[in-house]
C-alpha cells in the first residue's frame, strides 16, 4: 500500500487545475481536487463564460441600436437587465460552472476549502489532512492593488464581480486600460454607463501594437462616448458625503473624480499564499518559478496555469495543465512550447494578437518587415460598413511568418490561419497563395501576405 493518500493532489479547480485531474484519473492515477471558490474557477464562473455571454449581449443590442443605416427600425429598442443577469448565470450554469460532477464521474475525490502545504507532501484544506505523492499548483491570480489606498473604505468591484452589478450606475471608473479593463468599459457603455478608464501609461491596451490602442480608443470614444484617460495613476480612492471619490497623478497634477461604481482592472497578482515555504517551493511576485517541463523547486510539485506567470490565457492554461500531469505521472519529460498562442481583447472589433510584433522583435534584435492592411481595403468592410480595424503581419528574413495584430469583427477567427502558418513554419508566399473567401474578414491576410511575398 502507497504511504500517502494519493498519486497526485491538484490544488484550484480552473482551466489548468480541470484538464490536469481529469488527465491523471484519466491515467489511472489516483487522484485529488481542492477548490476554495467555485468548482471550475475563474474561467467558468468569473472570466470567459460570464464576459463571453456579456460581451455578445451588448455588442448585439449595441449593433441593433445603430441598425437604421441598414433599414432597421430600432428607436424602441430596449433591454431588461434583470434579464441580462440571468442570461450570464445561464451561460456559467450550463458551461458546468460551479458543478463538480465532471469530477465525480471521472472518480476523482474533491475537497472545498483554502489549501495550505504542512510539508513537502501534505497540505491541510480546513481540519482536513491530505498527502500525496505528487502535487499541482494551479491556484490562479488575485487583483493587485498597484499601491492603490483607501480600497477599503469605498465599494469596489474586481472583474470577477463586476459583471454582477444588480443595478446598473450612471457613472463607472475602471482603474486600468488593459484588455479586461476595455471589455468592461465597452460592456457598460453599451449598456448607457458614463465610462471613464484610468490607465497609467501612455496609450490603452499597451501590450499591443499602438495601431490597436488608437483603433480600440477611438472605437470607445466615439462609439459610445467613453472618456480615456491615460497617463493617470490611480493613487487613492475614498469615500465622503457625496459619494465615491477617486484620485489619480496625470502629468504632474493630482486630480479627482466622483463616480458611482469603481472596477480594479489592473495588473493581477499570482495566489502564492498557499505554504510555499513549508514545501520547499521558490516564487516570487511573478509567480512559482518553474523549469521547462514546469517542475517546482521541489521534484515532486508541477505548477501551471496563470500562478506562474506570463501569458494569461484559457488555452494556455488548459495546455501547461495537461503537460505538466503528463510530466508528472507518465514522466514524459515534454517541454512547453508557446508558438501559436493567441492573446485575445474581445470588444467589438477584436484585438488578437500571435506571435511576435515590430516591437518584440527589435528587443530580440530579430530582422523582420511588416505589412498593415485596413480593413477599409476589402469587401466586407463595405457589405458590413466596419471600416475600424486592420491587419498586420510579420515576417522574417525568410519571409517566414513572425507574428500578426488582427483589430477586426471575428479576430478570434482571422486569426487562426496565421497562427497555424507560424506553428507550420510557413512562408507569406503560402498565406498570399492560399484562396480565402472574397468577402470575409481574413481577405485582410492574404492581402498583407502579398504585400510581404
């Protein structure tokens, strides 16, 4: 008989920490999960499900409201947000969210509660303890603060929470201009919020090319009247007798505004608060370190998912999982391999972007030529009249695919053939060559390849 209680203790229930307890059980391991929140974790119950279901209500309605260009008589038009409410928490209930049967009937035993390592091979979840052979560390990230004070003492929301507002405000500041601090303020805006963004560097979106950062303000601004402010460092937030202040340095002034409701979109924080030290397990604030086939400081911990850092995304998430329990109890020895990962800003249009852009490749010193087509070149900007957006890729001095930006409706989906041609190896000369429908989105590609061939 095993002297611990398991083969393998998966510790948070998300998209990593899924797809790695259903694979061990899978492999005949005997297996645990432990989750402090809800089962499926932020990605079925806070982040993707819930913004995807929300996302595609409001930019609908919002496509709807501007309708009358293509005939529709839509000055009536109106939406019941209760509805909404229920709309999310039925796209979350039947995605699984919250529900732990997969694991059941995969066999695997569960554990609710806070995970805290005791040693090297045992944790304890409440008055529970727990040993295993081998573990996974898959506890995802917390909002950071960003040396924010005064949170305490107003009302703020997190992007887990935000979505769950049971009264819509007049007026909302999202601390933060990034990908989920945009989605937010396109949700509420198209809802008829009065949205401000507050972003402390010096364009929106600033992991992105600049082209999509002026696209997507622009696109905000003027589609639905949100007010940009970049260059301002939220600094503190407090409460008086009129409501919600918050406080913020741009330039070098310090100025306020009153609000109704405040969302921390800022940069997140790896859920390390778990004993670490008590396992021998090295971490810092970006998160466990980890080797190339995502083995801990300690042999017999893997970790994955967003607590180590880097690219946060489902796939990835989903990916690091299964290698790292591969790793674990097949030895397998497979090393992470991040070419083709797309990172996705789902407003409406889309920004996605794989690979390598300008930017990165000059830190790399990599040669490269790019080529931007606008959207306002192909036939679907016309038969849709969407003209916000562009293509651009990258390649090498092989004329080999580097990387590519989309900012265009369906991005998620133009996407995809760039970031198979750069798994592939592929050449522009082989994107230019390959036919794409006349009028669809991805015309924008293979025109950007010719460009490039």
């Amino acid at each position: 008989m095993s002297r611990f209680d398991y083969q393998y203790v998966v510790i948070g229930s998300g998209a990593a920490g899924s797809a790695a307890a259903l694979m061990a059980a899978g492999l005949g391991a005997h297996t645990a999960i432990v989750e402090a929140d809800r089962w499926g974790g932020t990605t079925l119950n806070y982040r993707d499900i819930p913004y995807a279901a929300a996302l595609g209500f409001a930019q609908r309605y919002a496509e709807a409201v501007a309708g009358s260009r293509f005939g529709m008589s839509s000055a009536n038009l109106r939406f019941n947000y209760p509805t909404v409410l229920n709309w999310q928490a039925a796209a979350v209930r039947r995605a699984g969210g919250g529900n732990r049967k997969v694991f059941e009937n995969a066999g695997i035993d569960y554990y609710h509660g806070f995970a805290q390592f005791i040693s090297s091979h045992e944790i304890a979840v409440g008055d529970k303890q727990i040993s295993s052979e081998k573990f996974l560390i898959a506890t995802g990230t917390n909002v950071g603060i960003n040396g924010i004070t005064g949170i305490d003492t107003v009302s703020c929301w997190s992007p887990n929470t935000a979505l769950r507002m049971a009264k819509l405000p007049r007026v909302m500041m999202v601390i933060g201009g990034g990908s989920t601090g945009c989605e937010i303020a396109e949700y509420f805006a198209a809802l008829g919020v009065e949205v401000l963004i507050a972003e402390a560097q010096d364009r929106i979106l600033p992991r992105e090319d600049p082209e999509a950062s002026e696209v997507i303000e622009k696109h905000l601004k003027d589609r639905f009247g949100v007010k940009v402010l970049t260059d301002s460092r939220v600094v503190a937030l407090q409460r008086d007798n009129e409501g919600q202040q918050v406080i913020f340095v741009r330039g070098s002034q310090e100025k306020s505004v009153r609000v109704e409701a405040i969302v921390l979109a800022t940069t997140t924080e790896p859920s390390t608060d778990i004993g670490l030290e008590n396992a021998g397990v090295k971490y810092s604030y970006r998160g466990i370190q980890v080797d190339q086939n995502l083995r801990t400081t300690n042999r017999h911990i893997w970790a994955a998912g967003d607590v180590i850092g880097g690219e946060s995304s489902t796939e990835k998430a989903t990916y690091e999982g299964k290698l790292a329990t591969l790793n674990a109890i097949s030895n397998a020895g497979n090393i992470v391999n991040y070419t083709g990962f797309i990172r996705m800003t789902d407003t409406l249009p889309k920004v996605a972007k794989v690979g390598l852009n300008e930017i990165e490749c000059a830190q790399l010193k990599e040669k490269q030529k790019s080529a931007l087509v606008p959207l306002e070149a192909i036939s679907a900007a016309n038969t849709n009249d969407f003209r916000a957006g562009f293509v651009k890729l990258t390649i090498n001095a092989k004329s080999q695919v580097l990387g590519a930006t989309v900012v265009s409706p369906d991005a998620d989906l133009v996407i995809q053939e760039i970031a198979l041609a750069l798994r592939a190896g592929m050449q522009a000369s082989e994107l230019a060559g390959t036919p794409h429908v006349a009028t669809g989105w991805a015309e924008a590609v293979r025109m950007a390849a010719r460009e490039l061939s």
